[in-house]
C-alpha cells in the first residue's frame, strides 16, 4: 500500500491493529492451556 508509507497515522493504527492481534493469539493460547490443565488436574 502506498498509502501506509505516507501517512504516519494509517502507520501508527497498522502497528496498534497488530499488537492487538498478537494480544488476541497469545490470550486464546493461554485460554487453551489453561483449559488442558484444568482438565488434567480436575478430571
């Protein structure tokens, strides 16, 4: 995109949007271990 290397704030909200979907896949992992666990030490 050519737009994103000119404006400094489409950038900015490009890096945000990609922290937050790194955010979203480290929470769903640790839901998912935390899941397994409970089921291992609960069952």
């Amino acid at each position: 995109m050519a737009t994103t290397k000119q404006d400094p704030m489409l950038r900015e909200h490009e890096r945000s949007y990609q922290g937050f979907v790194k955010l979203l896949s480290y929470s769903g992992a640790a839901t998912v271990v935390v899941l397994i666990l409970m089921a291992l030490f609960l069952l």
